[in-house]
C-alpha cells in the first residue's frame, strides 16, 4: 500500500496518513518508505491535522527536544498529550493528573528522578533472583498446560508479578489489574470518563486500593519503592503523587513488555536458525533484544505539540501544532541502518528509540530488557521444540501507538531433559 503524497499550494508535503487505519495496520512498512522518501516532516489532514516526523533524525530531534516539543496541553492548542487524537476525557485517569508522563519540567523530573535509581540497569541486576524466580513459577504453571497464550498466560503475568513485587502493590494476583488499566488506556468509550464501564470502576478501585498502600508504608515501610517513595525526605511527594507514579508504571509496563515477548517467541517460531544460535549461545540474547526493538517496534509513535514557532528538517512548524514521532519509521530508516527490513541480532542497534528518547525515554528500558531475556531464556532452557499456527495469532487491528498481539498461543511440542540441559 502505497502512500501519494504532494506539496499543496503552500509548499507543505501532504498525504492521507491515517495511523488508525486498517491499511495502515496492514501496510506501514511500505507507508515508512513513501514517507521518508517524499520528506522528513510532511503533514496529513487528518483528526485536525498534524505532522509526522519520518525519519531518524527528526524523530529524535521531536523526542530530545522536549522544550520545543511537549506532552503538556498548551494554550491555543487544540489538544494536547502523547496520542493523536486525544482520548476523550483522558484527564479524569487521576485527579488534577498526577500521571508525570503528561508533564515536562519540573513537576515531571522530580517524579523521574525519585524513580530512576528503581529502575536502573545496576538495581535490574539486583533484581534478577526475583525476575528469574518469577519466570520459573509462571513457566511450572503453563508448560503442563501444553499449549497456552503468550501474552495472557505468560508473558503479562511474569511482568506483573515482577512489577508488583518490586513496586510493593501488595496485589495477589496483580495480572487482572494491570490488563484493566491497559485496558483504559486502549479503550476510547472508557475515557469517556463516564464512570460506569468496569474497567474505569477497576481503576478507580485500583486508585483507592494504592492510596492505602501508600499510607500503609508511610507508618511500616518495607523494601519496596512505594515504600522509598513514602519516606522521602521532606515528604516530598503526596499520596496523589506517589499513586499516580504508581499507575504511570504499570501504564508503562503492562502490555509492552508482554507484547514484545510475544514478538520474539513468534519470530524464533518462524526462525529455526535464530532459535538455534541463541539456544548455542544464550549470552546473545541481549543483542537479539536489542535487535528486536528496532525491528518488532511495540512503540508505533507518539505526539508532541509545539511550544513555538520551530524549523523542523526545513518545515516550519507554528505554535500548537501537533507532532508525530513515528518511531518504527525512525528504526527501519536506510540512512542509519543497513537493509533495515532484515532482522540481523549481529548489527549495533543500540541508537534504536524503541523506549524512545530525551526526559520521558522509557523508565523501564533496563527492567523490560531484563524480563524479556528471562522469558526467552526460560522458554529455550525448558522447552525443546515449540510452534505456533500463525492462523491462531490476532493481532490489534489499530496500530497508531502499540503493536500487540490479542490473541498468541503457542503449542509445545517437546520438553528439554531438565538434568541435560542443566549441564
Ligand atoms: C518492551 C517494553 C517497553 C517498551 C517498548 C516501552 C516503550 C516506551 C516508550 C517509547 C516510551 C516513551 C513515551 C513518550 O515519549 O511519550 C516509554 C515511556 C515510559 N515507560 Fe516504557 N516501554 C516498555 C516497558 C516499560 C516498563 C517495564 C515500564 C515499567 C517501569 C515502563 C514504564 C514507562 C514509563 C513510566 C514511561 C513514561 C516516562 C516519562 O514520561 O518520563 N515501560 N516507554
């Protein structure tokens, strides 16, 4: 599916990109090359209008310059945030928004930087007991099933678990909550704000449950960061606060990571020469992952809006425009990689911006990596052959922000000698 593109009367580069579009969903790799090719910036009339930043540099440069280029509303602007166009009602997600990811400056980087040291590669390290541990659990619970899903047995459940512990939620089963407020975040009638769906009454629920989590380590504290949060010096943040930087990490993490799971797993499916390499050589799986997010994408883009007038690769840009940073695009450019289609774990693909770039560059880049090997290496180290029917793979028709996969079973077909492959 190609795009047609042409400088209107104004000299603007102008195509009909639809990111929500079924044909986008079925065609954006071809839609990234039309772009690229025809320009770095160029406009699409729809939802109101907006740009869309198509090649590496200008991506990075929309991301990094988070001064220029913001996720907050600003005035004059027809709407404000990460998505285009803006859910409906996204600001009753917490009161007076909490969530930092909506914030540049100050009220953002104090949340940042109490969070950070959590989410660092050195305290990944740390955690790999409790990543490893969680994996063997939910890996005894699903292989006796001899098929199971992905995502929804698997892979969502590791990351929950993990985030849950590490958080100190408290939650028993933490899998059922963080598919709600995924849920919320994908379902437009539930930001609505209206109230009644029950997946807003989840997050509601959700909300309540955390603010007496908070208020119950600010008496007990354990080793948890809700705790470390709760104790700061000078009670710096609230319990609103420290709640919404609760559900910014579970935002950010819920689906994701189980997502991107799922795009290794289904490509090592269809790859018996890669399954083959990192069963030889598991020490590759770092570097198949880093490959995997320049290739696979989860992050299909995110929006900005324009502070102030901007030049951007020769466009001008006027105050309260929106921005699409269209990260797959960015990760498949020729100009940064060579044959960007092919999927080559050899490659340094370390400059990917799969966890974006610049102040809101994902938190949990080190964590994700971290479970996302642990997932791969326990599938690998305890099952000895698997397939998956690409018949039974659903995948989310609507591609504009997330690549996930709805549906994902996989059949196991063989079990490792556990003592053989121990050795
Ligand atoms: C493969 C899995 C993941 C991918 C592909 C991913 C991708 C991203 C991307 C592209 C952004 C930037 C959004 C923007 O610029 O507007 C982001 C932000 C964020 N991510 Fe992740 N993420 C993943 C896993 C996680 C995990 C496990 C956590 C849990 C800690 C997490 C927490 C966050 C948070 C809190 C933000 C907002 C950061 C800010 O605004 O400062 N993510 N993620």
């Amino acid at each position: 599916m190609s795009l047609e593109i042409a400088a209107n009367a104004d000299g603007r580069l102008v195509c009909p990109f639809d990111h929500h579009s079924r044909e986008y969903a079925e065609g954006h790799r071809e839609m990234f090359e039309d772009l690229r090719k025809a320009g770095p910036v160029v406009w699409s009339d729809a939802y109101g209008g907006f740009w869309i930043a198509t090649d590496y540099v200008h991506v990075r440069e929309v991301l990094k310059d988070s001064e220029t280029f913001t996720v907050e509303t600003i005035d004059g602007a027809r709407e404000g945030g990460t998505l285009i166009p803006a859910p409906r009602g996204a600001a009753f997600l917490a009161p007076d928004t909490t969530l930092f990811n909506f914030f540049d400056g100050q009220r953002h980087d104090t949340a940042r930087a109490a969070l950070n040291p959590h989410f660092s590669r050195r305290r990944v390290a740390e955690l790999a007991p409790l990543i490893k541990a969680t994996v063997d659990r939910v890996l005894d619970r699903v292989l006796k099933q001899g098929e199971f899903d992905i995502v929804y047995d698997l892979a969502a459940p590791i990351t929950a678990g993990i985030v849950n512990d590490h958080m100190g939620f408290g939650l028993e089963d933490p899998a059922p909550f963080f598919r709600a407020v995924f849920s919320l975040k994908r379902a437009d009638e539930a930001m609505s704000g209206a109230g009644n769906d029950p997946v807003v009454t989840t997050y509601k629920e959700g909300w309540a449950y955390l603010g007496e989590v908070v208020r119950a380590r600010r008496t007990e504290p354990r080793d948890d960061v809700i705790s470390a949060l709760a104790q700061a010096k000078d009670g710096t943040f609230t319990d609103d606060e420290i709640q919404g930087m609760c559900m910014n990490v579970i935002f950010g993490a819920a689906d994701t990571t189980a997502a991107f799971t799922a795009h290794t797993l289904t490509f090592l499916a269809d790859r018996p020469d890669q399954q083959a390499e990192l069963r030889a050589d598991p020490s590759k799986i770092p570097a198949f992952i880093r490959e995997g997010l320049r290739y696979f994408n989860v992050a299909m883009g995110v929006a900005r809006t324009a502070r102030r007038d901007v030049d951007l690769g020769g466009t001008k840009i006027r105050k309260g425009d929106r921005i699409f940073a269209l990260i797959p695009s960015a990760n498949l450019d020729p100009a940064l990689y060579d044959n960007p289609g092919e999927f080559d774990m050899a490659r340094p693909a370390s400059q990917h911006l799969g966890f974006g770039g610049g102040i809101h560059s994902c938190l949990g880049a080190s964590l994700a990596q971290a479970i996302v090997a642990a997932d791969i290496r326990g599938v690998l180290e305890r099952v000895e052959a698997y397939s998956i029917d690409p018949e039974n793979l659903v995948r989310n028709s609507d591609l504009s922000f997330i690549s996930l996969f709805l549906k994902a079973p996989m059949r196991i077909n063989g079990m490792q000698n556990r003592r053989a492959a121990a050795r």
